[in-house]
C-alpha cells in the first residue's frame, strides 16, 4: 500500500479543515478556537512523514500544503466577491459566508507563515535528532521538535495577525493558550505516532536518516537521504 500518498493528503487535509474550524471559539473552562484541536495533527503527520521517509519528502509535502491553503484562500475571496442570488443574500447567506469564510488577509498571511516557518523548523529538528539519537528515542524527538515548532508557530501567528488590533496583554494569554493546547495534543497522541510509524515501517522497511541531506527548504528533491531497510 502506497502510504506516503496516504500520509500527504491527510497532512493537506488537515490544514484547509483547520482554516474552517478556527472561526469558532470554544469554551471549556478556557477560551480556544476549534483550530487549536485540529491543527496540531498536521505536526503529528509531520513527524511520521519526516519520520519515516526523510526531511526531503517532508519539504514536499509542506510545499504542497501551503499552495492548498493558498489555493482555497485565493478561491473563497475570489466567491465571495461575487454578487449572490437576491433572496440568499436577503436570507443572510452572505452573512454567514463572511462569518464562516471571509477570513481578514492580515489573518490568512499570519496563518500562512506561522505554518510555513513552524512546519519546516518541526521537520529539521525531528530529522537531526533521529540522526544525533540514531533512530533512539522517538516520543523525545517527536515531542521536542514539536515544542519548538509550535513555538514557532505561536510566535509568528498572534502578533502578525493581532498586534495593534488586540491588546498585548491579551495576545500574550490567547499565545499561552494555544501554545499549552497544541502541545498537550502532541504530547496525547505520542501513542498512536508510535504505532503509525512502527507499522508502516514495518510494511515498507523504509527508514530514512537525514545524513546527507541538504535542508534548504527551497530545494526539491527526493533522493537525498540515507536509508535502512529499503528504498523510497
């Protein structure tokens, strides 16, 4: 079974729902958005891809995903511009489409590059420390790089998109927030990484080391990576 394929689309799959679910705050003890649930699964993805077939074929598929995101950002301005039939506009059809999807270019751009920048730093350390570990210690690489990536991630995000809209008192606790949220996520599903990742490379005996592999993020290119156990 062609697994990476698999992996890529889930990965792709999770950031457009992750765009949709934002919109909605949610409220259990804590304020947080429907995205802070979902989103961290693309890191989780992540780690498996890089995981298992290599940082070169993660870049891939981190390209991949932002021209996705782009693609149905640039599609849902493009519709929503266009002039709706009377009676659903009257009906509160444009309403609804503006609350669920007209999300603010200052937001898309922040949510963009909070992905971009976290996702290729998530992908770095996991490859670099699998090589530093040899292979050891997966919860430990998978956690850690994800600590840092979702940092990254907060960092880049609130206050590209808030800063001068929200006060900072109040960007700095929503950072906190989402930052503890999606690292729990990580951290609940350190499991079920394991078992993906034991499976498929049982499957396939693809285990790709990063030792040779040039980390530019701009360079396309699959074959790059030392491997155990078979080919990509």
């Amino acid at each position: 079974m062609p697994y990476f394929p698999v992996l890529a689309g889930l990965f792709v799959a999770v950031l457009m729902i992750s765009q949709v679910t934002a919109v909605k705050p949610v409220q259990i003890g804590i304020v947080f958005t429907g995205a802070d649930l979902v989103f961290p699964l693309a890191y989780v993805l992540g780690d498996v891809i890089t995981e298992i077939y290599g940082f070169a074929r993660s870049r891939i598929v981190i390209w991949t995903g932002l021209f996705a995101n782009v693609l149905m950002s640039a599609a849902v301005w493009l519709v929503g511009l266009l002039p709706g039939e009377p009676e659903w506009v009257t009906g509160g059809g444009q309403e609804a489409w503006n609350l669920l999807l007209g999300l603010a270019p200052r937001i898309a751009i922040a949510s963009l590059l909070a992905y971009l920048v976290g996702e290729f730093v998530n992908s770095y350390i996991l490859a670099r420390l699998k090589v530093a570990m040899e292979g050891r210690h997966l919860w430990l690489r998978t956690i850690g790089s994800s600590l840092v990536g979702q940092g990254v991630d907060t960092l880049i995000f609130f206050p590209v998109a808030y800063a001068g809209a929200w006060p900072w008192p109040l960007i700095l606790k929503i950072m906190a927030v989402a930052y503890v949220m999606k690292v729990s996520v990580e951290v609940f599903v350190t499991p079920l990484t394991y078992a993906v990742v034991t499976f498929i490379k049982r499957r396939t005996g693809i285990d790709v080391y990063d030792r040779h592999t040039r980390f530019n993020p701009f360079r396309i290119a699959l074959l790059e990576s030392d491997e155990r156990g078979g080919g990509v």
